[in-house]
C-alpha cells in the first residue's frame, strides 16, 4: 500500500474524534467558561455537570429510562426473530417471499409517520408513557432487520446439521437450543448490536411515546435548552455520557463487526 | 435454496413476528389512511372528505418546497458519504493489529443518539464560542449556521457526512475483507496495476455491498429528523425543512390530521418504490 | 523458460522463528531443469503451497534463495520473475469476455493489438476455447474458468513456470481426468517448465515427469513416479503412493539379515545395515508379496475386489500384511504362506531407508 494512503484511516478518524472531544471538553469547563470565550481545554476544570447528572434523579433516571427500553426491544426483536428466520432459512411456505419483503419494507418507514398513529395507538391501549411502549414500537423496524440478519446467517448452516440431529432423535426445541444456537451464536451477536443500534440512538418516537415516568435522556436532554437557558456544559456532560453504553457494545462485537456488516450475505 | 422443504406449519414460527409487527404496521397505517380520508370538525365527528387532503398537499408551496430540499439533501449525501466510504474502506488496514481499533473508533459515531449528534454539531458550530464555528470564522468567512441558509446546509451536509459515512465504510470493508487473496495474486502475476485491480476485482465484487449501502443511505437520509431538527429546527425560516421535519410540524405542532395524513402516505410511497427499485435492481444483480 | 535452483531455502511464517518447528519448510536445496513436468506431493500442510508460493514470489523467503537460470530473484515481485500461477479455484475477471481475459497479462505489458489477436487464439485454440471468445468469462462452467486461469498462463511467450496449485479441485470428478489430460497435453505441446502441487497422487503420477514428494516442511523423496514405486526412500512415500500403500512391517536385523516373524527375508539393504538396532521396519509393496509353500504363516483376513485385481488382507500376530492376486488366480482359505520379492523390499530405519539416504 503506498504510504500516503496509509494516512487516509487516520485523518478521518482525527475528523471522527473532533466533535466527541469538543464536547468532553465543554462538559468539564462551567456554562461561564463557554459563553464567555473560545479555549480548547477547560481553564477552570470542573466536573460538576457529571456530579449534577449522578445525583438529580430527573438526570440519571434518564438514562436508566434509555435503557430500560432498548433492553427491553433487543430481547424481544431477536428472540421473536429467531424461530422466524429459521422458518424463512428452512422452509418454504405459503406467501413466505412476499411476508419476508413486507417485513423488509417496514425498515423503509419514516419514524416521522408513525409519529402521531403510535400515540394514538399506544395511549389507547395504556401503554403511553411505559418502557413498553418505546420497547415495542421499536420492534416494527428492529425485528425485519433482525430477522434478514439472522436468515443470512442460518442459511449459511448446513441442513444436514438439522437432519443428523433429528436422526438422533432430538425434539425440535431441544435442537434449537442445544445445538442450533451455540451455531449461529456470530448472528445473534450481530443481530442484538444491530437492535441495540437503532434503538438507542433513535428518539422521535421515543420522546413521542413517553412524557415523565419513562421519559428517555433524549427529552432530559431537551429541558436544558428550554428552561433555564442554555445550560451548555450540563448539555455537554449528558452527551458525553451517552456515548459510553454505544462504546462498550462495540468493544464487545469488535471482533464481529466486519462480519456483522456482511450479514452472511456478502 | 430449492432443498428448502415445503413445510407450512412454518407459519407457527412465524406468527409472533408477524403479529409484533402486523400491530405496530397495519394499525397505525389504517389510522393514517382513516385521516387523510377524513375531515373533522371537533368532538371526534368525522366525515368523508375523498381526495381533498391529497389534493391540497399535492398543491401546496410547502410540501413543493419540503420535498425539494429533502431531494436535495439525499442527493447531495449519498454523493459525498459513498465514494467517500468506498475510498476509506480501500486504504483500511485489512491484517494487524490496528485493525480492531480502526473499526472500533470508526463505528462511534454510529452508536451516538441522533439528538446527540444534532447538539454536538449545534454546540460546535456556534460562531463565537464553537471549535467549527470560530475555525470558519477565523478563515475569514462570515459564518453563522442560525442566519445564512447556506452555512445552515454545509453544517448539515458536515453533520449528516460525519455521522454517517462510516455505514458506508464498514459496508465497504466488509466486502473488500471478502475477497479471496487469490484474486489480488492473480492480478500481481497478470501484472495489472493498482486502478486495473479495483476496477476489474474490487468494484465489480463490491456490487451488492454498495447497493446495500446506497439503499440504506438513501432510505435514511430521506427520512432525516431528530439530528436536522436538533441542529437547524427547519431553519433559517424553513431553509432546511425537510419532509419529516415538516411532517411532524404538521402532525404533532398544528394536529391538522388530514393533511398530515395524506402526506404521509404520499412520502411512505416514495420511499418504498425508490427502494422497490433498488431492491429489484440488487436481486437482479444477484441472479446475473 | 528457465531452471529453477532452490538453495537453502527455509521458511516461517512466524516473525522470529527459533527452533525447527516454527519453520512451514525446513531446509531444502533442489534443481529443477528447464522445461520439465514437475509436480510437488503431499498431504495438507506439508508445505508444499508454501513452496510454490515462495516460488512464484508471493512470499518471500526466510532463509536461502531461489534462481532462476542463476539468477538470484529471491526478492523479486512474481512480475518480475515471469511467472503464471493457477489457483485453486477458478480466477477470472468477472466483467470481462474470455477474450478480453486471455488479453488481460499481454495488455498490461504493451503488447501490439495483433499480436495480442494471434496469440488469444492460439491458446484458445489449445484449450478449446475458440468457440466461447465473444462470451462473458463469468458465464462459464467451473472447468471452462480453470482453462481461462490456464490460458491467461499460457497466453504470455515470456514464462519461466507454469504453477498449478491442486487446480482440479473444484472440477466435477468426471471432468478431472480430461483437464488432467489435457494439461499433459500442453505441456508436451509448450514445453514450458510446469510445477503441479497436488495431494492427489494420481494427479501427481501422471502428470509429472519428477515428483518431489513433502512431508512436514520436508522433502522426502524425489524422482520419477517409476522411481518413487519402486525404490521409495521413506515409509511415508510407501504409504502414500500405491493404493492400497506399502505394507510395513516391524523387523530386526542381525548379522546383515532382516528377520520377521522369526524368519530371515531377504532384502535389497539388509547387509548395509551397520547401526544399533532402532526402530526398524520391513517395507513390501502388496504388488511384489505373493502365496508360497513355505514362508511367512499368515491367516487370511479380508478379500476385496478391486476390479481387475482382488486385494487380500493377512495377518500374522499384530501384523496385517496385504497382497495383490490377479483376476483368475486362486486365493486359498484360512492359513496359508507368503514370501516376499527380494529386489522389492527394503529395510527402514526410523522411517528411512537404510543406505538410502543421501
């Protein structure tokens, strides 16, 4: 490779860091320090916008909110995904093309118009303002790509594993779960990053779907815009803090990561 | 795939998916087609309106205006973030140890909350005090994202490049990862060059994976919102209204039902027969 | 065309190899005349990919060098050294037509447009191709690519060696024999210098005018396939080729006889034996054992038939021996004798044959 290439990788990944490093930055200067002037460290350290967050319970339940649900749709997503994907890898059956590009086209709906049918809907069944709400809205786009995920890469097993294992006299559950999962363990990996993914970073329906008790760090977010000003370095430090949980699952999937992107399908 | 039994009790494990999905798809959208047929006056009446909300969207100045900058937008996105992914993806480290790290520190962006995204950029490009914003300024151009449309759409562009283009990337890199050494060592014996081996092995077996990619690109960048309205608002005015922004404005912000409605349906068609394009276009791909 | 000379050559794929087994070839020295069929046989990671690709500059090497016609090329790009491999599986460029394919090596070196013309058909022409050169490459059967790979080797007037690596083995078992034929052909037809690297014995065999047979990093034999039937220098290359293999037989050597199963065999190498008794074998092909009146007490085991032959199995104590019978010949039941033919059996000590070695 010749040299001068070799710095392409690096000077977009400088691009890459600049945003999230102006941001620590002004989460450890004071709102002060950052109307008042243009400095690339903080000059009075501090890191009471993190203290504030840890300790005001409308901060930090935020969070737990955020969590809370896009826990709640990983599970759900890919273990509804799973029996299906091994449905659409194993068997043919009656509409199965056009069920899998329905699933498919679901992925291709813009959050903006369910917006207002999924308040409507989920307040008329009492679920407005709840975890669950969020959790299973997001299933309408979480489970198809689940399911493409996972398809692509159970299809990538042989059936002759099947077979033996029936041959072998193993029920269908005992199968799927002893044998056939350790399998394609690489997929649900890839399937619950994914899941995690979409969940967490997207809040239109989120913030639409919840008003106090389940309200999700996106709308904490928000207030400190609204209220008291611009309370920048408190805004900068709850940003921050959302990009841990997305660091840490990529940490874990690093290793998978180019694989996930082929979806056993490249 | 013809050894696929034919089997349709297969249905069974397919019900809860399709149940899950068939509750947050189908009645939603009944509620949609219900409104954009429907006019009411207040106190829940509703009477049979026809076409009239699809007429008036159709017609009006503003849907015109939403959908030409969201066109704009798209276009202008998927011209920068895929050749821009495709060349990263190509000098991407492809054996070693930097290669955890590259991927790692590449995919962070992916993984931010969109209205994170949106306040960071806000946060930076704020011409006094923001590390974009004072850079530009410094240069000695008059910039300020809040009051000129132009700067409003560079630092969406910027935004929407930055967050996005790794998806590309990695996409990219998944596929090039793919291909069998052999191919590379066949074109060193052939003696072909640098630009005779991406265009004769790399792009034509990168085919399907930027397919993906232009579809995913496509899809998402049409349906912009949190970060667009967390930046900008729609603004200045609404130099950067895109659909979804107008959309929720509309539906949320005015609650005039029927016209949110049609309009609704009218963007959720565009989407899915550009993408039922490109779908048809990638099987097609696939089968040649 | 060229003679290849490796010298020394030893390789690792580990950045600081230390000891013999961090190294894929142990040391090696061979010379491999212009011009020649040549073919490297081995079970699976015996090095011999490792060898071809140090001989086709994919990798450079450790230790040592290699020459072409005395020159030092080592380090050379396989570029430079002018050299064609096949793969595999089938190489082509997807997007181009056969023709454009088999042009693709002389384009990217400048030849002149006619040229290039004469010589495509030519070697399309060889491999049966003529009547798919208008077509798009990626619409060929598996077998109709490896002959492009071929073609695109054959194509430039300029090659050293021709490699082939394992290239039949994506090729429907019923094509195999004809592309095996018709690589033989070529050669004959070109007279380039050609290196088969196969585990397949009997692609080896009748492919190859000298085999080089490795094991472990090593070469344990080599010479003509006659060569290595009659005369193999190590067990490994008795059991390996010949089907069924070799049989071999714990044996001890006293006072220049072999002795097996308490009997004295008489050998080709028993009297050159000067050592302490190690590990010692007999070695007999099952086409040089036969019945006897008197001789080895066997017990008759397992008759199979092979076709034109029936492959009987014995056992004397813990030792199984096998032999060949013709179609026709009687195989008598239950105890019976076997006796071994003297030019054809071999003592082995740990694995090699005694006097053998050099």
């Amino acid at each position: 490779m010749k040299p001068l290439t070799r710095y392409v990788p690096v000077i977009y990944i400088i691009f890459l860091m600049l945003p999230i490093y102006w941001l620590l930055n002004m989460s450890f200067k004071t709102t002060n320090e950052i109307l008042g002037g243009f400095s690339l460290y903080p000059h009075e350290f501090t890191v009471a916008s993190y203290v504030k967050i840890f300790t005001d319970p409308s901060w930090y339940n935020g969070y737990i909110n955020s969590i809370e649900y896009v826990l709640i749709n990983t599970v759900l997503s890919v273990s509804v995904a799973l029996p299906a994907a091994y449905a659409f890898s194993r068997y043919r059956f009656l509409g199965d093309k056009h069920l899998f590009f329905w699933l498919l086209s679901n992925r291709m709906a813009p959050p903006a118009v369910f917006a207002l049918p999924f308040f409507q809907l989920y307040s008329e069944v009492g679920l407005f303002d709840t975890p669950w709400a969020v959790a299973l809205a997001h299933t309408l786009f979480n489970i198809p790509l689940a399911v493409w995920i996972l398809e692509g890469f159970m299809s990538g097993v042989p059936k002759a594993l099947d077979e033996t294992a029936f041959v072998d006299g193993y029920s269908f559950p005992r199968f799927f779960f002893q044998i056939f999962i350790p399998t394609i363990a690489a997929g649900i990996g890839v399937a619950c990053f994914f899941c995690f993914m979409f969940s967490w970073v997207e809040l239109l329906l989120a913030k639409t779907l919840t008003s106090v008790a389940a309200k999700p760090i996106s709308a904490a977010m928000t207030k400190t815009a609204s209220t008291s000003g611009y309370e920048l370095g408190l805004l900068a430090a709850a940003g921050s803090l959302t990009i841990i949980p997305g660091a840490i699952v990529i940490y874990f999937v690093r290793n998978y990561i180019a694989k996930g992107f082929a979806l056993g399908r490249v | 795939m013809s050894s696929k039994a034919v089997n349709q009790k297969a249905w069974f494990l397919v019900a809860p998916v399709f149940l899950l999905v068939a509750f947050n798809a189908l009645i939603p959208l009944m509620t949609v087609v219900n409104f954009s047929v429907q006019e009411t006056f207040g106190d829940n009446v509703f009477t049979w309106s026809g076409v009239i909300w699809f007429e008036q969207v159709m017609h009006s100045e503003r849907f015109h205006g939403a959908l030409f900058r969201q066109i704009m937008f798209s276009a202008i996105v998927l011209a920068i973030e895929v050749p821009l992914g495709l060349g990263i993806a190509l000098t991407m480290p492809r054996k070693g140890p930097w290669v955890s790290v590259c991927l790692v520190l590449m995919s962070l962006p992916l993984l931010i909350p969109y209205n994170v995204v949106g306040a960071m950029w806000n946060i930076m490009a704020l011409p006094d005090i923001g590390l974009l914003g004072k850079g530009i300024n410094a240069l000695g151009i008059d910039y300020n994202y809040t009051r000129q449309p132009i700067s409003a759409w560079f630092t969406l562009v910027l935004m929407d490049v930055w967050h996005w283009t790794s998806l590309v990337a990695l996409l990219c890199y998944a596929g090039l990862v793919s291909i069998p050494d052999a191919y590379y060592q066949a074109a060193k014996v052939d003696g072909a060059r640098t630009w005779a081996v991406f265009r004769f092995i790399q792009l034509p077996k990168l085919k399907h994976v930027l397919t993906i990619a232009v579809l995913l690109r496509f899809m998402d960048s049409f349906m912009i919102y949190t970060e667009a309205v967390v930046l900008t608002g729609g603004g200045p005015g609404s130099a950067t209204t895109f659909l979804s922004i107008d959309l929720v404005k509309t539906a949320l912000g005015q609650f005039d039902l029927g016209p949110a409605a049609a309009m609704s349906i009218i963007y959720f068609i565009i989407i899915l027969a550009v993408s039922w394009l490109f779908y048809t276009l990638m099987m097609k791909n696939e089968e040649a | 065309m060229a003679k290849i000379t490796l010298k020394n050559l030893k390789h690792s794929y580990l950045p600081f190899p230390t000891e013999d087994s961090h190294y894929s070839l142990k040391k090696m020295s061979l010379d491999w005349a212009d011009g020649g069929a040549y073919a490297l046989l081995g079970p699976s990671g015996c090095g011999k990919t490792t060898l071809l690709n140090l001989i086709s500059g994919l990798l450079i090497p450790t230790e040592g060098s290699i020459l072409f016609d005395g020159r030092d090329v080592s380090r050379a790009t396989p570029e430079e050294r002018n050299i064609a491999q096949v793969f595999q599986f089938p190489v082509i460029y997807d997007t181009m037509t056969v023709y454009d394919n088999l042009a693709f090596p002389l384009r990217n070196r400048g030849v002149a447009e006619v040229e290039i013309d004469k010589r495509v058909h030519e070697i399309a022409g060889m491999l049966d191709l003529t009547k798919t050169l208008k077509n798009r490459a990626s619409g060929l059967t598996a077998d109709g690519k490896q002959k492009i790979s071929l073609g695109r080797g054959l194509v430039r007037s300029d090659v050293n060696v021709i490699m082939f690596d394992e290239p039949l083995t994506v090729i429907d078992p019923h094509l195999k024999w004809k592309l095996r034929s018709k690589l033989k052909e070529l050669h004959q037809r070109t007279r380039r210098t050609m290196i088969y690297v196969t585990h397949d014995q009997t692609e080896a065999l009748t492919f190859a005018d000298q085999v080089v047979v490795m094991k472990d990093g090593e070469i344990v034999q080599t010479g003509t396939p006659i060569e290595l039937f009659e005369r193999p220098m190590h067990t490994f290359v008795g059991h390996f080729i010949g089907s069924p293999g070799m049989n071999v037989l714990p044996c001890e050597v006293k006072a220049g006889k072999a002795i097996f199963a308490g009997q004295n065999i008489a050998t080709v190498n028993a009297k050159s034996y000067k050592g302490k008794s190690q590990k010692l074998e007999l070695g007999v092909r099952p086409e040089f054992v036969s019945f006897a009146k008197k001789g080895i007490p066997v017990d008759i085991v397992k008759v199979a038939d092979a076709g034109r032959f029936r492959i009987v199995e014995t056992r004397n104590g813990t030792s199984s021996i096998k032999l060949l019978v013709p179609e026709g010949e009687d195989i008598p039941s239950g105890k019976t004798h076997l006796s071994f033919d003297a030019t054809h059996t071999q003592v082995y000590e740990n694995g090699w044959m005694v006097g053998g070695r050099t």
